[in-house]
C-alpha cells in the first residue's frame, strides 16, 4: 500500500491536524530521511501552506483546531501539533495547549529537529535585568501613552499573565482591558 494510501485510511480521508476533507496531500515531517507513513501526515492546503511558510499563520481562527488534534494517539500527529503550538505560543490559547501537551523524551527531540521551540540566545528581560516569561505579572515603571486607545497606563499598574513577543524587546498584556505591546525595560517582574 502507498504511503498516501495508508495516511488516507489511518486519517479517515481528513486532514490529520484541522479535519479538512478538501485538498489533502501528504507532508513528510522534517527531518525527513525517506517517505513513510510513519514520517507523514496528511494536510488540507490550507495547513500545508502555513506549516511551510508560505502562507501567513491564521491564529484567530484555523489553528484552533489543534485542541483536538494535539491528542491525537499517532506520534508524528503529536510531533506536528507540537510544533505548531510553538510557532504560536505568542498567542494565550497556544500556550496554554502547549503546556498540556505532553511528548515523551524521544518525540520532544524529534519536534525539536526542525529547530522548533529552541531556545534563542536573546532573553525578554525586565527593567531589572530579570528575565520574563510568558504568564508572568509586571508592574509598569513609568507612566505609558497608549497610541489608539485614548489613555495612559500609569506607573504602578499591574500586568498579569503577559505574552512574549518575536521580538525580545517586546511584551503583550491587557491594560484597561485592552492588548498592547509594552517594551519590556518599562516593566519590572512582580513577585
């Protein structure tokens, strides 16, 4: 049997991350040293464009779909939902699926193969010199004019469970209850 024989049968004619019946082909998971079904899974268009990068990730909607995927039984599944979350781990949702998703030691280095949620040289760090991390609270350290929104965030204001950006600079949270992006020197780390 081929392999897009065997994938088309193990998935149920859907695409093993999102469920779509549309446009499915196979993808082999890098690091990729010869197709096989156990080295594959099948795609929608959809996620194969994204998972390539040649398409901007959808995080407000498409990916969503990782919820139910990411328990999946079969291990590459697992391994690609893995991924996945670590490409989007910015966003609240993703983080938190990620930090229930659990890979034993051998599929977390296979996930990791592809330079996937390795950790960079550059660290998010405070006012202080003291490193963030996603979830965190901070406390601002100087008054901020937030452009768009009409207010200033005054010194002093707490910010709970902020995100980390691509950029090491840079911090999200929810201030009057809006998201902005805070430079992270402004902050400090709260206790």
């Amino acid at each position: 049997m081929s392999v897009e024989a065997t994938l088309l049968a193990r998935s149920n004619n859907q695409c093993e991350l999102c469920s779509s019946e549309k446009d499915l082909s196979v993808y082999d998971v890098p690091p990729v040293d010869g197709a096989n079904s156990d080295k594959s899974v099948l795609l929608c268009q959809v996620c194969q464009l994204q998972v390539e990068g040649t398409q901007e990730l959808d995080t407000t909607h498409h990916w969503r779909c990782l919820n139910d995927s990411m328990w999946s039984q079969i291990p590459v599944v697992q391994v690609m939902a893995w991924r996945m979350l670590n490409r989007l781990k910015t966003e609240n949702w993703a983080q938190d699926m990620l930090d229930m998703l659990y890979l034993d030691d051998a599929l977390l280095e296979w996930a990791k193969a592809a330079g996937e949620g390795v950790e960079s040289d550059e660290l998010t760090l405070d006012s202080n010199g003291a490193t963030l991390q996603a979830g965190d609270s901070v406390t601002l350290v100087k008054d901020l004019v937030v452009k768009g929104a009409n207010f200033t965030a005054k010194r002093g204001t707490a910010v709970r469970n902020i995100s980390l950006s691509s950029n090491p600079e840079h911090i999200e949270g929810r201030v009057n209850g809006t998201r902005i992006v805070i430079i992270a020197s402004y902050v400090k780390k709260s206790n």
